[in-house]
C-alpha cells in the first residue's frame, strides 16, 4: 500500500516537472516571438486593462505605489476624468470609477511605476484574448478567451473560458452571426466536470429588410455550469428565443411591430419552467396633432409542475393635441387573466386631460372607470392644479373614487408655499379625508425654514390630523443648527407626539468644540419623556488631544438612565509612536449597570531598535463581578533580516477571533526562513492547546524554493497536522510547483498536490491535485 502511494508520488514529480520544462520552453518562445506585447521589467510605463463586471470597483492596478497624477484612463473610447468619472488610489494600486463599468467593457489605465519604491500588487487578474482566423469582405471569425483570476481572496480563481465567434454579411440588408462559448469548470462531484451542454453557451442571430420591412431573429442558450454567463452577455441555465420585426418608421402615417419571446429554465428549482410574451402594435397618425394606436401584449407562464398563469391585454388609444399646450388622450383597455383555473375580465375606460394655456398656471383632469368579473366596478375622478407667481405657488388637488369593493372615498387637498424673504420659507397643507369604511378625518401641516446667515439655520413644523376612527394625534418638532463660532458646532433637536395612547417628547442637543488644534471636545445629551411609561436620559462627553506629534490621549464617559436604573462607562486611553522603533499603546474601559460590572484593561507595544530584531506584545484582562477573570497575552519575537535568516517566535493565550470572540486556548510557534543566493528554505512548528476540551493540535510544516532560468522559481513542501486526543488523527499534505515569470504581466504556475488523512495508522481519505495556469495582463 504504501509502495503505491510512494510511486504515486514520484509520477506526479515526473509530471510536473516534465510539464515546468515543456512550458518554459514554450514561454520563451513565446516571449521571443511577441517580446512588443510584453511588459519589460526595466521599462517603468504599464499599462493595465480590466473587463467591467458591472459595478464600480475597486479595479486592482499590477502595480502599487505608483506615480501619482501620471495616470491616463480610457473606458472603451473614451478618455476619463480624474476626480469626475474615477477616482485612484496611488499607494495601494486601486481604480474606483464614479458609474459602474458595464458588463465585458473594457477600461485601460497607463500609469508609471517608480524605480525602487513601486511594488508588484496580489490582486485578481483577468486575461482577455482574442485572435482572428478569417477577415474577408463578407464576414469574420474570431477565437476568444477569458482567464479570471478571482477576488483577493481567491475566489472564483481559475475560470478559464474559450470560444468561437464569427459574423457573416449575406447581402446589403442581410446578416448572420453566431457565437459559442465553452467553460472548464467543476461541478463538485469528486473532479468530474458537468456535461458539455451544461458547461457551454451559444447564440444565433440574423437580421433582414425588405423595403419597408424588417426582420430580427436570435436563439440563446448557456448550461447551469457556465458560470460566466453574466460576462459575456447570456442569462446561465435559460434558454431564449426572441423573434421581432417592423414595418415603416415612427414618422410614417402608418407603422406597425410584432415580437415574440420565449424563456425556458435549463436547471434548479424551476427547471422546466417557461415564460412566452408577444406584441402586436398598428400606429396611424392622419395628422401631426392627432395619433391612433391599437396594442395587444399576451404573457404566459407554464411552472415545473405545468401549472400555467397568464393574461392578455388589448388596447385602444386615441392622443390629440390642442395646441402647443393642451393634450387629451382617450383610452380603452380590455385585460383577461387566468391563475389556477381561475378567469377574470377586467374593463378600463379613462379620459385625461392636461392643460398649461394660462401663464404660470398648469391643470390637469381625468376620468377613469373599471369593472371586473371578481371586484364589481369602480369609477374614478382625479382634478389637480398648481400656481406660482413669484415668491409663492398654490397647489389644490379633489379625488373621488366609488367602488362595489370599498365604497365612496373623497380627498381634498390644498397646499401653499412662499419665500417672503431669501432666507426663509413657509409651507403649509390642509388635507380632508372622507371614506365611507373609515369616516372622515382631516390633517394640517405646517413648517417653517429660516437661515439668516451661514452659521444659523432653523427648522420648526407641526402636522396634526384628527380621526374619526383613530383619534386626534399631533407631532411638534423644532430643529436648530448653530455654528456660532470656527471651532464650535451645537444642534439641538425638540419634539412632541401626542395621540390617544398619551404624550412622547424628546430632546437631543450635541455639540464639538476645537479650544485648540490639538484639542477636541464632544458632548451629547437626550431625553425621552413618556406620560405613559419609563423615562430615559442619555449623557455623553469625549476629550481627544494630542499634545504633541507622537502622543495621543483621548477619554469618555457616558452614562444611560432608564427609571431608576442607571447604566455607565468611563474609558480612557493613550498612544505614543516614538519614531519608527516604538508604538505603545494603553487602555482602560469600565461598565456598571448596577447588576455587573466589568473593567477591561489592555496594552499593546511594538518595539524594532534595528532592522534584525521586531518585538510585539499585548496583554487584555477582563475582570467581571459575577465570573471568574479572563486574560489574553500574546508576545512574538522576530530575529535576522528577510533578505537572508529569519527566526519568529511566538505565543498566544485566550486569543480573540476576527468577531471578538474569545477562543479558549494558548497557542505556542517557531518559524525559520533561510535564504541563499537561488535557494530558499522555510520551516514551521505551531501547537495549540485547547486546554477546556483535553485537544492538543500541532502542526510542522517545511519547504524549499529554488530559483531557476532567472524568471522561473521550483517549489516544494511538506506539512503534517496532527490532532493529539483519544483518538489520534494526522493529515500529511506533499506539495509541488513551478512559476515562471516573463516581464511584470506574463506568469505560468504549475502545481501539484497529494493529502493524505489517516486515523491509528488506517488511511481514511487520500485526496490529489494538479493544475496550470496562465496569466496574462494587457
């Protein structure tokens, strides 16, 4: 047993390294053939381009810490602007544009590096390609490929995608164009990939005019397995077919429009699923003033199960204009739908009116009635109209609806609005309800803005509405924002509900004040008042200075009152940065409810006295009244330089996760890093101590690199992990790989990898990898 996996082993050694030299060879002629297209690593201009994913970024540049303002941008064709269409990040190498970039548009950014500063950036890459095979008079075909390298955190990493496209001119008003896509993925079933027909997509497209008529017609379809679906402009696991044509132009007296779509679901829940919609539109206009239009749109959904909805819907619209300034339109609809076996009829009816021939006056009016099989009928009646002359504009609008269904419902409002002055304005509104289900009610709104100067606004308003069915309720409210000097800010904010349940008020005033460059205060305080309930009162203050360079002290406390129970914390903390050699940092934080309290003390220091020794510690102690204490200590020690030996201890008790959370264990590790000249060699040994649950894990970990040809770097590797319990588990994992490197934007990595998982001495799982990839970046 062991004999095999050994020469399992030497065979994935033999393949990979047969596979490392193979393609270096073809590297290098590759580099040679086109060396004008890659990137020359003492050449300081780069130019990077991204395929837009349909969201703003950020787009990762090859490079970070780059020339500042020595960018040029192009979205497609066109040039960009720095702070208007994008904004760049020059130390860490990124791109955010103000709008999204679309779908498979491509954006090109030229920047300089600088010599010796400028460091090559980790992030995601994608690889476009494209080569064409036939160009003539008639039509083309091209091949295309697409490499996505994923997000930072490498997922998505390795979605490699090939294709054909090709597009044909049959004659003058005639073409024909087709494209095809496969993709190499996993489907999670032990390496097998998916079925072809679920990992590829394809498209047929034609076009036609004959005189006055024209034809389009186009039949898609992408597997659930083609994941990049999105990118190359097909919806994954649908099938569509999509059929339309014209006949003349809008300005004709007569035009007319038909389509035809179809959408099938090729997986998931819904797989079987469909969904077909058409339209059949005629347009007379006899005149310029005056337009005809006869529609119908029917929509049909057929599930998985065959259950089948839909509705069709035929309409007859009359538009007339009086003028440059009044219009009318007449419409009358008719619409039928079925769900569940279930039919309905539903009839409309509506006339609208919209005039503005009197200056500054605009008025609008309309009609409507409707009727259904399942709601009865209901007739409409919507009159608006608006004002303004000068400072002020007048605004009234009467509703009346009457349905079978609700009854009779009646709205009237009425609204001013007027600026006396520049700096201020007046808004009121009187609103009347009536309703047969829920009697009458009538609401006023009224507010009021003043802004003297810059450094004072105000802001008051009082709506109230009395109900009959749900009472009187009222909301006062009082807003002001003072800035009475450069360095203090106030706002304070007042307000009052009142309905039947009782009253509810609540005040809220903060304000920051900067006495001196170096000294900042901040101050809140709120108040909620019930007549019905608890009261509760807030109250904060924050001092942060900095009374020199490399000092910082900051301090709070706030307390929170809620009836008789009162809530406090009071923290306070102080960071000094002596130069580059010393960060030390303290705090302290302490929290009383009257039930518990708790005092979180912390210290942090990072020492470097020179270039071959680093020094960090940190030590948390959490003392709480009702448990026991819980500390956190960690401490590494770093010692030689990274150009050549490098030894890192380090310790760890009770650390605390990414969430905060304590994780109740200590943690013990060694690592050494050697490098000479060509030849790199690493070593690890972690343990940790889950002390509670009786668990010892350890892991060993040791490596070596080897540069080779200049560009190219052979690596390999060793790990066990071990989990010491009752039962006695081990992972051994064994790694190979090369990584060839041409310019700043030409890569090829080959790897390979064998895991073995065994339980006292039984192996229970042997799992192995291998894959190349290719990375490219125009």
């Amino acid at each position: 047993m062991r004999v095999d996996r050994y020469i399992l082993w030497l065979k994935l050694v033999f393949v990979i390294v047969w596979l490392a030299f193979s393609s270096l060879t073809w590297a290098q002629a590759l580099s040679a053939a086109n060396s004008s297209h890659i990137s020359d690593p003492g050449n300081d201009t780069i130019n990077d381009v991204f395929i837009g994913k349909g969201t703003k970024g950020p787009y990762i540049l090859t490079w970070k810490n780059v020339e500042p303002q020595s960018e040029s941008v192009i979205l497609s064709t066109t040039k960009l602007i720095r702070g208007q269409d994008y904004t760049i990040d020059y130390a860490s190498g990124t791109v955010v544009f103000t709008e999204p970039v679309p779908d498979r548009a491509v954006a090109r950014v030229n920047y300089r590096r600088i010599p010796g500063k400028s460091a090559q950036n980790a992030g995601g890459l994608d690889m476009p390609l494209s080569m064409r095979l036939l160009d003539s008079g008639r039509g083309n075909l091209d091949v295309m490929g697409v490499y996505t390298g994923g997000d930072a955190k490498g997922k998505g990493a390795g979605l490699s995608i090939i294709g054909l496209s090709s597009q044909m001119k049959i004659s003058q008003d005639s073409s024909l164009s087709s494209t095809f896509y496969v993709s190499d993925v996993d489907n999670g079933s032990g390496g097998k990939k998916a079925d072809f027909s679920d990992r590829s997509a394809m498209k047929l497209a034609t076009s036609t005019a004959l005189g006055k008529l024209s034809l389009n017609a186009s039949f898609a379809r992408a597997g659930e397995q083609f994941t990049s679906a999105k990118q190359h402009g097909f919806q994954q696991a649908k099938e569509l077919i999509d059929l339309s044509g014209t006949f003349g132009k809008s300005t004709d007296v007569v035009h007319a429009s038909f389509s035809y779509k179809q959408q099938e679901e090729l997986g998931g829940a819904n797989k079987g699923a469909t969904q077909t919609s058409s339209e059949q539109k005629i347009v007379w206009n006899p005149e310029s003033s005056s337009k005809f239009t006869i529609s119908r749109v029917e929509n049909e959904k057929t599930g998985p199960n065959g259950a089948q909805t839909g509705n069709a819907v035929e309409t007859l619209q009359v538009d007339k204009s009086f003028g440059q300034k009044t219009t009318a339109s007449a419409v009358i609809q008719r619409k039928e739908t079925t769900s569940g076996g279930v039919s309905d009829e539903l009839t409309n009816m509506g006339l609208n009116v919209q005039s503005g021939a009197i200056d500054n006056v605009h008025v609008k009016g309309s009609f409507t009635r409707r009727s259904s099989d399942q709601l009865g009928s209901e007739i409409g009646i919507d009159l608006g109209m608006n004002a303004a002359v000068k400072r002020m504009s007048f605004d009234a609008a009467f509703t009346s609806t009457d349905s079978d269904k609700n009854g009779e419902q009646v709205k009237r409002t009425v609204g001013l609005s007027a600026n006396p002055l520049d700096w201020m304005q007046v808004k009121s509104r009187v609103v009347w309800k009536e309703s047969e289900q829920a009697g009458e009610e009538t609401g006023i709104d009224v507010g009021l803005k003043l802004s003297p100067n810059k450094r004072l606004a105000i802001d008051a308003s009082h709506a109230s509405t009395d109900s009959e069915k749900t009472g009187q309720q009222s909301k006062t409210a009082f807003k002001v924002a003072m800035n009475p000097f450069d360095r203090l800010d106030i706002a304070a904010n007042v307000s009052l509900f009142d309905n039947a349940s009782g009253q509810q008020s609540t005040t809220d005033v903060k304000f920051a004040a900067r006495p001196l460059d170096a000294l900042r205060v901040e101050g809140a305080y709120a108040e909620k008042q019930f007549s019905q309930g608890t009261n509760e009162e807030q109250r904060s203050v924050r001092i942060e200075a900095q009374p020199a360079d490399f000092i910082k002290v900051s301090a709070g406390i706030g307390e929170r009152e809620i009836g008789n129970q009162v809530q406090s914390n009071r923290e306070a903390s102080i960071e000094v940065k002596a130069g580059e050699w010393i960060n030390l940092a303290s705090s302290i934080r302490e929290y009383k409810d009257g039930q518990s309290d708790s005092m979180i003390t912390q210290y942090q220091g990072a020492l470097k006295p020179s270039k071959y020794l680093e020094v960090q510690g940190a030590y948390k102690n959490r003392v709480y009244s009702a448990t026991d204490d819980l500390k956190t200590k960690s401490l590494q020690v770093a010692m030689g330089s990274v150009d050549s030996l490098r030894i890192t201890g380090r310790y760890s008790l009770n650390p605390e996760d990414k969430k905060g959370n304590v994780q109740r264990l200590s943690s013990t590790g060694l690592g050494v890093e050697l490098k000479l000249g060509i030849l790199g060699l690493w070593g690890e040994f972690l343990e940790n101590d889950q002390y509670l649950a009786g668990i010892m894990n350890q892991e060993t970990e040791v490596g070596m690199s080897l540069a080779l040809f200049g560009h190219g770097k052979l690596s390999t590797g060793f790990k066990l992990s071990e989990a010491i319990s009752q039962m006695h588990q081990s992972t051994m994992t064994y790694s190979l790989g090369y990584t060839h490197v041409i310019g700043s934007k030409f890569s090829l990595s080959i790897s390979g990898e064998l895991t073995r998982a065994e339980n006292e001495s039984l192996i229970n799982d042997e799992e192995y990898k291998a894959e190349a990839k290719l990375g490219v970046k125009f």
